[in-house]
C-alpha cells in the first residue's frame, strides 16, 4: 500500500530508541523527511545516521528536552511546515499515589500532556493552511485499562487525549487528523525500566515480572517496536483522512472491554 508519504516532513519526537526509532525509520522507509527530537544527543545522532544509511531519505537531529519552551522553538525552527507530528517521550515511575505531592503532578502533566498540547499548538494552523495534516500522540493503555501504579500516567495522558479528541474535530474538515496509539506491553528500553522499577517496588525478581506480563497476555508476548511503528504510519498517510480522535490499542488483545 502506498501510504502517500513522498516528500511529506515529519517531526518524530522521542526518536532516539525504541518506539520512536521504530517510527521514524518507518515514515521514512515510505519517503518523508524526518526531524528526529530527543533529550540524548548522542544516541539521536546515531538513529539519524541508521535512518539517512537505511532509508535514504532525510534525517535531522534536534537534542531538546520538549517540557522547555525554547527547545519546543528550536524544533520547529528546524522543521517549520511539518506535514506530521508524532508526539511521544517518556512517563512517569510508577509508584505509591500516598507519595507524590504536587511538584511529581506538575512534573507529570508537564511531561506528558502541556508540551504535547504545545507541540499540537505549534503545528496545527500551518497544517490547516496547506491542507494536509497528521498528528499522532504515542500515549498508553492507561487510558483505557489505568493501573493503580502508574497514576501519573493514567492522568496526565488522559488529559492529552481529552483535549486532542475536541480539537480534533475542529481540523478534520482542513484534512487535519488527531489519533491516538495506545501501547500495551511492548519490547522496548521503556517497558523494561518499568519493569525494573516494578521489580523495586515489589522486591520479585525482573525476570519473573517479564516472564509473568508475557504469559499473561492473549498473544502470549510482548509487541515489538515496528508494529507500533505500522500503526502510526498508517495513521499518518494520506489514507486515513477520514479517520480522526481515535484511540487505537496495540496490545495483544490484552484489553477486556467493548469499547
């Protein structure tokens, strides 16, 4: 299927490991630019260069932390009329609610819902004024299935995905779309830190935690990193116009509910 990537430009937050590598070798691989965003200069520079020997294509690497508003600037300094936005980047450590005060709440809805909403505001009027946009927000199954645990995430990402549903609505008519991919247990750098940090917690071994997470869900493994990467590619091609403020899961089945 051709996605009708060619020459489109997309900025691919959190690109310097696991899901967002996955993301941005994809959208390449169909032909866009990429404007690759993530804290760790040193690996970014490396997935650029895995990216422009692969693909071919383009590969721009911007180190910036997304919660800083200068940073958020510099990004699109370096890709100003993005075609795509992948919005994606790191969580929270699970933990005891009982614990946080409020600076761990700021520091969470900070990370996972006001600068994607900022980076949302940066790109959405030059999309609506070319008429082609796509936005994809990498968030959890948290939002769908929340874990006691992780309810800095389940909060916070909750948040994005609200206020991305109504704006959503809002730009489709200018053939700009808003979804969601929400990941279950996927095989990246990510999961197994929190696994690690479950393993802290409960004092049970990792190995035993992984073991257990994989026999517990319906496909009986963890997902790998390129079929988030599908996912979201297919949200941001030229076909899925008519497709907008949804919140696709990727888990493995491993949510019980209808809807």
């Amino acid at each position: 299927m051709d996605l009708g990537l060619e020459g489109r430009h997309a900025i691919v937050c959190g690109a310097s490991r696991g899901m967002g590598r996955a993301i941005a070798m994809t959208l390449a691989a169909e032909g866009a630019a990429v404007t690759l965003v993530a804290r760790d200069r040193a690996a970014l520079e490396e997935t650029a260069s895995l990216v422009r020997a692969q693909t071919g294509r383009d590969a721009v690497a911007v180190a910036a932390d997304l919660t800083r508003d200068e940073d958020r600037q510099r990004i699109f300094a370096a890709c100003p009329q993005p075609d795509i936005l992948v919005n994606n980047g790191g969580g929270m450590p699970p933990g005891d609610f009982r614990e946080w005060d409020r600076a761990h709440w700021i520091a969470g809805v900070d990370m996972m819902m006001l600068a994607p909403i900022d980076m949302i505001r940066l790109a959405v009027d030059g999309m609506s004024a070319r008429g082609f946009g796509r936005i994809v927000n990498i968030v959890s199954r948290s939002v769908k299935n929340p874990q006691a645990e992780m309810g800095l995430s389940n909060a916070a990402r909750s948040g994005l995905v609200a206020f991305s549903s109504g704006l959503a609505r809002q730009l489709v008519a200018r053939n700009v779309t808003i979804n969601n991919v929400l990941p279950g247990i996927i095989d990246s750098a990510a999961q197994h830190a929190h696994v690690q940090d479950l393993s802290r917690m409960t004092g049970r071994s990792y190995d035993s935690i992984w073991a257990e997470r994989a026999a517990a869900n319906p496909a009986k493994r963890f997902g790998d990193v390129e079929e988030i990467a599908a996912a979201v590619a297919f949200f941001c091609s030229q076909k899925a116009g008519f497709i907008t403020a949804q919140s696709l899961l990727v888990d493995g089945g491993d949510y019980r509910g209808l809807f």
